[in-house]
C-alpha cells in the first residue's frame, strides 16, 4: 500500500504539501482546525516562481491567469503626486486564488474541517494524530502545515513562538469599479508606494476578484499599511467587536466600528489622496500583527514543521507563500528518492530548508526594521536580485 501523509493546516501550506505529495503517489489527507471552508483574509500575494514551479511539479493547471501583471513600481508623496517611477514587471494574485486552484485539485474525500490536533504518538516508524473529536489516524509521516500558531510546533518546540516586531499591516480589498476615476489613472497598472521614512508605509497593487477573474472591472485593489504599533497597544488593537482578544490578526468583519473610524481619519490625514481612497472605500479592513518566527529543527521522527508553522518571514520579503511551496517541493522530491531510508532523506531536506528559512527570517527583519526605523541593523543593503522589496 501507497505510504500515507497526515497534513495538520488546509491553508496555503498545507494543500502545497498535499499536491506535491499526491502526484509522487503517496495517500494524503489533510486536518483542518476550522470548521468552516478558509476565506481569503490573506488578501493580496506577490506571485513567486517557487509556487509556479510546485504548481507545475503537482500537475495543477489553472484554467486561467493565476494573477494580475503590474509593468512599474510608483511612489508616491502625501499629495497624490508621483515622484518616482521604475519599470518592474512582476504579477501580483491573491490568497483565495491560490487556495481554491488548489483545492479543487483535490478530491473532497481527503479534507477533513473542523479536526483540532490534540497530540502526535510515534512508534515503530509510523505516527498516531489524536484528534479532540476523538479521532484518531496513522500514517506514515505528519506534517505541520498550520501556520504560526502552529499546534504541531508547540508539541514538538514548547519554547518556541513568534515574536512581535513592533509594527502592524492594516490591510483591506475594495472592488475595482468602486474606486474613483481619478484614482484608478495613477494607480491602475503599477504596484504603488507611500513610505513616510521611518514611521509608515503603504503599497497598493491590483489583484483578482473574489471569484479569481482577473478581467479588468472584476478585479480588486488590495492595500497593505505597515504601522508602528507598541507592544503594549497590541491587545487593545487585536480585540474584536465581540470583546475577544486575538493573539495575531483581526480577520475581516471583526474590527469594532469605533477602530474602523479612527483607522480611517488617520488615512485622510496622513496618506496621499489615492491611498485614502482606498481605505473609505474598504467595508471590512481587517489587521495582522507583523511576526518574526525560526525554528531550530523541522524534524522530529516522522513529524515535521513546514511553512508558516517553521518560519515566518515579514512581508515585505513577499517570501511567505514561496517558501512554503519551496518546503514542499523539497520533500516530495526527497521522499521520491528510494537510495536512503526515509530518516536520512528527511535529514536532508531539513538542513536546506533550515539555511533558506533563517536566511529568509534574518533578511526580512533587516528590511522591515530598515523600513520602519523600528531598528536599523549594520549592514543592510536591500533585497537579494530578483526578489520583491515590500
């Protein structure tokens, strides 16, 4: 019988892991603590060759455009007016895009919502997930692909967490057609910026609708607004409308009216014309706290940490969904191998992803504290070649 993948986490790492590992002929079958089919809160990603190679490797094939082309990247002054202008052809396509192109190439059967891990047993080369539902299922291999508050991480590392940056993205989606006129001519095409030095910045780019058209008209703008936020502000700000205090983010829907208000009088303040636009024009702006996270292992026997659960990069290296398509390419292309024993192929794949996730960490924090004068570390330089500076 085919050897068989416990995947704990139905988001963007773990459908990749299941993808990959599916296409070299492995059983797979993927644990969801949500009840509840995942919405795209993630908003806007800057598409990534790594996603596009684990894509092409899992034989997925997008019935249409997988993003929205950008031709330059502008910045913008707080009046509106363009004061710098680079021609950077990149695509830009968004979390519910992604997700759902890879959901459907899975079958129904192997998704199972509303399964809370409760703890990992191993012996004997295979690994027990027990489950508070009371289920409990074996395989030959766990992965922990359930982001940073990753449940498989605090089994495996208890003394391991993220850890706050200092600042925060406000973030929100508005409809293509519902942003005016005027705006729509600076910023239709281009990947836009806002950094006041050292206090904020804001980017905006296009990406597609909630249904994935990227047709112009059915698209939406997304925005990112990075703002510093002491540690002690963060729990009044990560409260909900309800009175609940989140550890990380406010999904959309949740900020309390009074918050929304405030968020949105600060923007006709402080941003240009168009980016205030955007954000009276957003229903639902929602939060995230910006995180730094690097694991010390991945692998523990047969269980293993993969994307957001292992590293958490800042935003603005635009590396989150690339590394974890980078983490499970990787493993299916080690797992494929039949020259070592399992135990030795895992090893290997570990110390790569390692290096690449402390080096994607350690680069993210340098720009991001750069960028936000949170604290400017000796010897930045900027972004790798090729790789977006957010």
């Amino acid at each position: 019988m085919s050897p068989r993948a416990l995947v704990i986490g139905g988001s963007l790492g773990g459908l990749l892991a299941a993808n990959t590992l599916k296409t070299i002929g492995w059983r797979v079958d993927v644990f969801e603590r949500s009840p509840h089919a995942l919405d795209s809160r993630g908003g806007g990603i800057v598409l990534q060759p790594d996603v596009l190679h684990a894509f092409h490797f899992a034989g997925i094939r997008p019935a249409g455009a997988l993003g929205v082309a950008s031709r330059d990247r502008i910045y913008l002054d707080r009046a509106g007016d363009v004061v710098r202008r680079d021609h950077q052809p990149q695509t830009q396509t968004s979390w519910n895009m992604l997700h759902g192109t890879m959901r459907r190439a899975l079958p129904d059967a192997c998704i199972h919502p509303g399964e809370t891990l409760e703890r990992i047993e191993q012996a004997g080369g295979q690994v027990r997930a027990v489950f508070a539902s009371g289920r409990v299922e074996t395989g030959d291999l766990l992965i922990g692909a359930d982001g940073a508050r990753s449940t498989v991480r605090s089994l495996m590392l208890p003394d391991v967490a993220p850890h706050y940056s200092g600042y925060v993205a406000w973030r929100g989606l508005v409809p293509e057609g519902e942003l005016d006129a005027a705006s729509r001519a600076v910023l239709d095409g281009v990947f836009a910026f806002q950094h006041d030095e050292g206090e904020q910045m804001l980017l905006e780019y296009l990406v597609p609708g909630e249904d994935g058209s990227t047709a112009p008209g059915q698209r939406r703008w997304n925005w990112v607004w990075y703002r510093k936020v002491p540690q002690d502000g963060l729990p009044a700000l990560l409260t909900d409308r309800t009175g609940r205090t989140h550890t990380f983010s406010l999904p959309p829907g949740a900020l309390p009216d009074a918050r929304a208000a405030v968020l949105r009088a600060d923007a006709r303040e402080l941003l240009a014309p168009q980016f205030n636009a955007l954000v009276q024009k957003t229903k639902e702006p929602f939060v995230q706290a910006i995180l730094d996270l690097a694991v010390p292992r991945m692998v523990f026997g047969r269980v293993l940490l993969l994307g957001d659960a292992a590293f958490v990069p800042r935003p603005h290296t635009a590396g989150g969904a690339a590394k974890a398509a980078a983490n499970a390419l990787a493993l299916a292309q080690a797992l494929q191998r039949t020259d070592q024993p399992i135990e030795a192929r895992l090893k290997d794949w570990e110390g790569l992803q390692l290096r690449a996730g402390r080096n994607l960490v350690d680069w993210g924090r340098r720009m991001g504290d750069g960028i936000m004068g949170v604290r400017r570390a000796a010897g930045y330089t900027g972004s790798p070649a090729g790789t977006p500076d957010l």
